[in-house]
C-alpha cells in the first residue's frame, strides 16, 4: 500500500490553515529543542486525510527523516486491535462479553481478591464471581500492571517476574497462566485499573479461534484491511523505515532505549502492546472504527458492535477518575473520560482536561502515539513519534487543543 497521503485541502475540510500552522510549529519547536526526535500527525474529516505533516527525524544518530511511511511501535494502541478481533468472535457466536474466562482459560477458575497486608503476608479471599470477557475489554477485572508500584499486588507482579507483563522467556500462554495465579486487586466489575487484560485477551482469541494471535490479527484484520505494515515485527524488508526508540531524560533530553524486538517472529505475542504500525495502517484502523465496521467494501464487525464498543462501560456510568484504582488513576486527565471495549471515551466534554467532543474514542501507546475519532465532528486525528516518557507530558492535551482551534464547523 502507499504511504499516507493529503486527499483534501485544509479549508475546504473546514480546518484552518493557519491554526494547523501553529500546530506543526509547535511540535517542531519540540524537535529543535530536542524534546522529540521528529513526528507525524495527521488530521482527516470524513475520512479524507486533510493535513499531514512530517518534521525531524525517526533516527537522529543516522540522519534518518520521518516519512510518512515511517514505522512506529504504537504499543498500547494495539488493545483496540485485540478487541476488535475478540468482538468478531462474538459476532460470530464462539465467545460472549459475560462468559467466564475460565471457560476457555482453566486458570482463571476460582480467582481469588487481595484483603490486606504486603509479600508473603498478603491475605486473600475467594472473588465473589468470575472474571468475565467484558472486564478483560474494560480493564475492570482486577488485574494490575507491575510497573505501576501503587498496590501491594502490584509488588506481587514484580515478585512473580512480570514488572514489564513478560514473564522472560515465556510466550502468550505462559505468562497469561501466571497472571491467573496472582491474586485480583479488586472483585471483578467494581473498580478500573489499566493492566495486562488485553494480553489475557489476546490469549482468549487463540484459543478460540485455534490460531496463534497474530495469524488471525493478519488473515482476519490487517489483511482485509489493506494494512500491509502492521504486525508483532517487522520484516527484513521493513527494518529500515523503524523509528529509532528514545527515552526521556531526567533534564527532558531523550535518548536511545531499548524497544521491542522487533526483528524475527517474537515468542510473546502481546496483546495489549506488541504491534508496529504505519500512518496509513493506523488511519485504515481508525476509518475502520469511524465507518462503523465497514471499509472500502470489507465488513469486520455489524455497525451496532462497534456502537457498543465505543461506548462507556464503566459501572453507572461512572468516568476514570471515579473509578479508577487509586493512587494510579486519581488524576485530572481522567475527568469525564470513560472507558468501552478497548478505547477510551469521552462521557462529559465539560470536565475533560483537553478539548473533546462527546463520544470521542481511542487510544494512545506509551511512546507518545495516540489516535482519536470524534464522531460529531465527523474528525479523526493521528500522532506519532518514538518517545517513553518519564512521567506525564504536554503533548496529548496539547495536540487535543491545537486539533481543535482549527476547527472552522
């Protein structure tokens, strides 16, 4: 497939030149400041892409450029993959969201809730119910990430060998089998607490659909898709359009850090993080999602599933802030922003940290990619580039904003 291009002008797709100015200026004073390597971002109405811009570098030691059919490891935005190929399933009558998991993953039977203590003095409880498929998609199962040191069974996950969700040398089935081992942070259903739920997924979508996970990602998603650049790694031919990966320093310098290893068929097919994508991969996913399952003639999914799976989940109704797992999730970015079946949506625009229409979804990785379709607006927005934070930046909510006061409809 060729590369992402400009289909539309700006103005005629009701967005202001000028302001989409001020946005790449903005990013491009990142990359002379050396806070970014370089970057891509994209912004379509309709599904016509009508701005796009590349600035700086994919690899600064080689004097490598970004182009716009630059490869990214776009990490988290690979859940909405996992869930979009587990909702297919259920479309097809082999899985339902309110099956327990156990039903296919022995392991997970009798799952049991920590009460109280640390270590090898953590006290347990049997769950009051199963952990359901619909909590593995709305991260609402009680499983935890070991990174996050916020929750004595976050330790439990480090103690385990899973800090990074990978336990070494293992593949899906092994470490997912691990997962099911460590207790819940909470009962399943009550609270939100990002985690390792979408690798558990992926899990659920090899054994029932009999396919390792990314045999059935590429025959059944991004081979009708047309997304020739997305998969667990890349090929030899490939190799040389991969973005360097860089790390935050402590005075806001970046580096080069390791990254996924990309080259060769990994062992550990991630779920929740291990895709590499292209501009325009990632613009057919979200024109995927925008057109209500259906592109360019192929369906994946019935409109009213992916209806359902942008809409919020969330017990009561209740956004991220209020129901996430505390400390972790107690922040102002997470005000009126629930949670669906893989992506994030927005349920008050009114409270939400950045610009966001009602009903906006999607979903970012942790080095600085992120995707959004905001259906009102009719408006789908992309931005890419290498980086892994320290802690919390300015780039998403600055992009919401600058996207925004371009906006001329």
């Amino acid at each position: 497939m060729p590369p992402l291009r400009q289909e539309v002008d700006a103005g005629a797709a009701g967005l202001d030149p000028e302001a989409l100015d001020r946005l790449d200026g903005h990013f491009a004073r990142q990359v002379d400041a050396g806070l970014l390597p370089g970057f891509l971002v994209a912004v379509a109405r309709g599904g016509r892409v009508a701005h796009l811009t590349v600035h700086g570098m994919r690899d600064v030691a080689a004097g490598l450029p970004v182009t716009a059919d630059t490869l990214w490891r776009i990490y988290s935005m690979t859940k909405p993959v996992t869930s979009v190929a587990a909702l297919m399933l259920v479309e097809e009558g082999r899985l339902a969201l309110d099956d327990p998991v156990d039903r296919y993953l022995p392991a997970f039977a009798e799952p049991r809730v920590y009460v109280e203590g640390t270590g090898e003095d953590v006290v347990t409880r049997p769950a009051a119910g199963p952990v359901r498929v619909r909590h593995l998609m709305t991260h609402t199962a009680g499983l935890t990430f070991g990174f996050y040191h916020a929750h004595p069974v976050d330790a439990l996950y480090r103690a385990a060998g899973v800090e990074s969700s990978v336990l070494p040398g293992a593949g899906l089935a092994e470490t997912v089998d691990l997962y099911a081992r460590l207790p819940l942070q909470f009962e399943p259903g009550t609270r939100w607490n990002y985690s390792v739920a979408s690798n558990v997924l992926g899990r659920l979508v090899e054994v029932v659909s009999g396919q390792p996970l990314d045999v059935f990602c590429a025959g059944r998603i991004f081979g009708p898709l047309g997304m020739t650049d997305t998969g667990f790694h890349v090929t030899d031919a490939q190799a040389d359009r991969l973005a360097e990966l860089y790390g935050e320093t402590e005075d806001g310098g970046i580096v080069p850090v390791p990254g996924l290893p990309l080259r060769g068929r990994p062992r550990f097919l991630s779920g929740s993080g291990g895709l590499v994508s292209s501009a325009h991969d990632v613009h057919r996913f979200a024109e995927l999602l925008r057109r209500r399952g259906e592109l360019d003639g192929v369906r994946l999914l019935a409109p009213h599933t992916v209806d359902l799976m942008t809409r919020n989940h969330l017990p009561g109704g209740a956004d991220l802030r209020a129901l996430g797992s505390r400390p972790a999730h107690d922040t102002p970015a997470n005000d009126g922003v629930g949670f669906g079946l893989g992506v994030s949506v927005v349920t008050d625009p009114a409270r939400t940290q950045s610009p966001s229409g009602l009903g906006t979804y999607g979903w970012s990785g942790v080095a600085t990619t992120t995707f959004w379709v905001d259906p009102g607006r009719d408006l789908s927005v992309q931005f890419m580039t290498q980086v892994r934070p320290r802690s919390s930046h300015t780039v998403y909510p600055d992009l919401k904003r600058l996207v925004h006061q371009a906006l001329t409809d």
